[in-house]
C-alpha cells in the first residue's frame, strides 16, 4: 500500500525526550479522552437524554451493544491484518493513525447528534453512529495508537518509559478528569440537556484532532524501518496458531482469567453512575461519585511504587492471587452496606488495593506465558495471542453494556425528566405516580432555568445497580484467586528462557545487545 504522508517531525535513532512528551504523553490524550467519557456516560446519555431503556420492550438497550461488539472485535482481526500489510516510508501502523485523527472526531460527533423524530429513526441512527465509532474509527486509531510503543524501538528500557508515558496518560483522562472534574462540575450543569450533551461532546471530540496528529508527528516506527531490509518470515497458518493457543494449559488459563475480569470490570463501570446517583447518593450530586473515584484513584497513584518490589518477593502470580483475595473482601463490605458511604469508601479502598498486582502485573505473567509458548513449540505467536486478548476485551464491553442495560429495562428504570417550573414538574409526577428523588423545591434548576428531576427507582433496580458495582466482584474475585492458583507460569521459567536462548544461538539468531538508553 502506498500512500503519500507528511512525514515526522522524530529524526533521531533513539527515543528522544521530545517524543515522550509530545507523542506519548499528551498526543493519545484526545482520543483517549473521548473514548474515557463514553465508556462511563455514553450508556447514560441513551438512558436518561434520549430515553431508550423502553424502546422495543427493553430489547434494543440489550441487542445493539452485543451485535456492535461482535462487528468490532471481527473489524480488529481485519485491521491488524491490514495493518501488517502495510508498507509506507511512516511505517505500517502510522498512516493509519493519521487517518483516524479525522475519523475519530466526526463519527465521536454523531454519537451524540440523534435526529429528533420517532423510535426507529433515532435506533438506526444510534446503531450506526455506534458502529462508525467503535468498529471503525476508534478501531483504527486503537490498533495504530497500541502499535506505537512495541514498534517505536527495541530497546527494552526505551519501551518501558513510552508505556509508563502513555499508562500516565490513561490514568490522568479516566482518573482525574472523567472520574473526579465530570461529576463534581460538568454532569451537575448539563443535566439532561440534549443540547448541552451535543456541545460538550462535540468540544472534547474535535480536541483529539490536533492532538492526534500530535501523536502521528512525534513518533517514530524504528523497528518497522529496519524490517524492510529483513527477509519475510513464513507465516504458520491462523487455525494452528488457533490450536497452539487453545491446546496449552497456560494460555487457556490467563484468557479464562482476562475473560472473568474483563466481566467484572466493565459491569463495575457501568454501574459506577448509576450507583452513585442513586443508591449510595442523589443524582449528580457533584461529591458521591468523586469520592469513590478517588478512593479507587489513591491506590492506583501508590500502586507502582509498591507492586514490583512484592512481585519480586513473592512472584507475579502469588501476589496477584493474594491480592483478589482483599479485591472480594473489599467488594463484599461495599454490597453488605452499600448505602453507607463510609463502609463503602473503606471497601472499595480494600477492593482497589487488593486490583493493584492486576493492573500492573496482567502483561507480564501474559509474556511469561507466550515464553513459555515459544519453549514449548519454538515459535512466537504474539500477534495471535493479542489478537485474542483484544476480542475479549472489545466483544465484553458490548456484551455486558446489553446485560447490563436489559437489567435495567427488566427491573423498571426510570429515567430522569426536565421540566421549566416546579409546578410541571410536581404534575408530572402525579399524573405518572412517581416520586421525585429530592424534594422539588431542593433542585438547582439549570442556567436557562430548567429542573432536571432524578427519580426514586424500584428496589429492583437498585438491587441490579448495586450488583453491577460491588456485587459481582465478589464472585469473580473468587474465581480469579481459584485460576491463578493453577497458573503457575512462572515455575522453570528461567530455565525455560535459558533454552530458547540456546536455540537461538544455535541456529545464530540471537539478536545483538541493545544499547543502553541515555
């Protein structure tokens, strides 16, 4: 493929302090952004602004999602395909994250843009607004945005600092700003204002333009550039790579273990809003939401500085097996008393702390096992085996938000409703039986006015709310502690890399020392 790009601004042989900063750090924080706000509020903004938990009997919530998330994780293989296909002077994932740059923010746009008319016309749109986002335009900038670092260098300490730049950067878009600035100021002002919804969307979508090609200019392809001069290597056929993968006690292991917490996690993220603005608080409230966000955020700060040396000590395994013991400890004390704000803070406090060795770990017990793959069958199949991990972790976001969403439907959610005076909205309530949250007169009303009326939801729905948050997590924390005990991956290892090391001096690969980064 042959295609005519700017081209970087990154000249140099090595990892410069320039690409870190700019290309790594702050170019991913627009689309990352983006992608941070719709993971937590996208659900909201059909649930409670467009009001579609009802529509086809509660089906559409549930079906779209998972049909959406099927198509991405098929459009993932397809553009990991065409991505190694690739072959231009930028490199081979590059150009198409210079695309996306202008895909992301247009289609983050109609997300948000549903036409006001009738059932059918805003479901069509909202399928194929979804799927132009997720299946197309963010899938071609996650999977050249995700290339970034493995393809930047080979130095080893280089790629450990680009990952740390860029994890920098996730934390700060999720943890700070969509975690602890959109409750505390932004949901609290606009409400269930469509309109206010558009702007604000519209707003943080155009902003991962500039910044985008920040990143595309910044960074620099080095191991793509010297594999142009290499020989192609014979490519085992997908379906055995399928067999290798799905044969081996290890890899069916971590993917059972990625599956399971992929699960809880995303039903987690999904309730948080919901959890907050009504079961532990009131709706956008501006102070729930940021407590437990923080409370999550504190041992994530903490957390790196203090992993590793456990890992060290007690071997990545065990320290993340112990560490799911304290996760469901924490998720039980939060789902005994979940309306108590105190008791929920120290769990969800345990919870995070006992998360620590997973987010930090997960990657490296997922090498030790495609070495120990490699020792096995003396062949690396890495892209097979992330081409996996990536399915699940795209096809379980849809999934659960259709769970989660026909829940909701099945229990009897009520979405929150505007009204211009206190006395529409006092007849809205009785001509529909409802009961407001807060009483009327305790509501802010908006700027232009305008009363957003949170309701008082079925113990049905409360009940599937908590379970989503805190309750789950009980369970899979379990059976995560119950997985690991058999995935000991790491026994032998040494031994095991010491031979491959052999056979690749033997046959006089072993690839040169890499030079120590300055």
């Amino acid at each position: 493929m042959k295609l005519k790009l700017p081209r970087s601004l990154i000249t140099s042989e090595q990892v410069t302090a320039k690409e870190k900063w700019l290309g790594y750090l702050l170019g991913p924080a627009g689309a990352l952004l983006l992608n941070a706000v719709l993971a937590t509020y996208l659900l909201v903004y059909y649930t409670d602004v467009l009001n579609l938990t009802p529509l086809w009997g509660g089906v559409f919530l549930m079906v779209f999602p998972i049909v959406s998330k099927i198509i991405d994780a098929i459009t993932n293989i397809f553009m990991g395909q065409i991505i190694d296909r690739t072959r231009t002077k930028e490199g081979k994932a590059r150009p198409w994250l210079f695309l996306s740059a202008f895909l992301v923010p247009v289609t983050g746009i109609l997300l948000f843009t549903v036409p006001e008319s009738n059932d059918t016309v805003k479901a069509i749109w909202v399928m194929i607004s979804y799927n132009l986002f997720y299946s197309f335009a963010y899938t071609i900038f996650n999977m050249s945005h995700g290339l970034m670092v493995p393809l930047s260098t080979r130095n080893s300490g280089s790629r450990s600092t680009l990952s740390i730049f860029i994890q920098i950067t996730t934390i700060m878009m999720s943890g700070i700003l969509v975690a602890l600035i959109f409750p505390m100021l932004i949901m609290p002002a606009i409400g269930v204002d469509k309109s206010k919804w558009i702007t604000l969307m519209s707003i943080i979508s155009i902003l991962a333009l500039p910044l985008t090609l920040m990143e595309y200019f910044f960074t620099k392809e080095r191991v793509t550039e010297e594999a142009t001069e290499a020989k192609e290597e014979t490519k085992l056929p997908f379906l055995k790579q399928m067999k290798i993968l799905f044969t081996d006690k290890y890899m069916i292991l971590m993917y059972a273990y990625f599956f399971i917490y992929t699960v809880g996690m995303t039903l987690k993220n999904l309730g948080l809003v919901y959890y907050c603005n009504y079961v532990l608080g009131t709706y956008n409230d501006g102070l729930t939401q940021m407590l437990v966000s923080v409370i999550g955020g504190i041992p994530m700060g903490i957390g790196i500085f203090a992993i590793w040396p456990l890992a060290k000590l007690l071997g990545k395994r065990n320290v993340t097996m112990y560490g799911f013991i304290l996760y469901a400890v924490g998720s039980l004390i939060c789902w005994i008393f979940k309306t108590n704000l105190i008791m929920v803070l120290i769990g969800q406090f345990i919870k995070n702390i006992g998360g620590l060795p997973c987010a930090y770990v997960f990657m490296a017990l997922f090498a030790d096992c495609l070495d120990h793959l490699e020792w096995k069958h003396d062949l690396r199949i890495d892209g097979a085996a992330m081409s996996i991990y990536n399915i699940i972790a795209v096809a379980m976001v849809g999934i659960m938000t259709g769970v989660f969403s026909w829940m909701l439907a099945k229990a009897g959610y009520l979405a929150p409703f505007t009204a211009n005076s206190t006395a529409e909205a006092a007849s809205a309530l009785a001509a529909n039986g409802w009961t407001s949250q807060i009483a009327l007169e305790s509501i802010k009303p908006a700027a232009d006015g305008v009363l957003t009326v949170a309701l008082q939801q079925p113990s049905a729905v409360n009940w599937v709310i908590s379970f989503a948050f805190v309750g789950l997590e009980v369970f899979t924390g379990i059976a995560l502690v119950v997985i690991l005990f058999f995935l000991n991956v790491e026994k032998d290892l040494p031994r095991k890399q010491e031979e491959i090391k052999a056979r690749h001096e033997a046959k006089g690969t072993e690839p040169a020392a890499e030079p120590e980064e300055v």
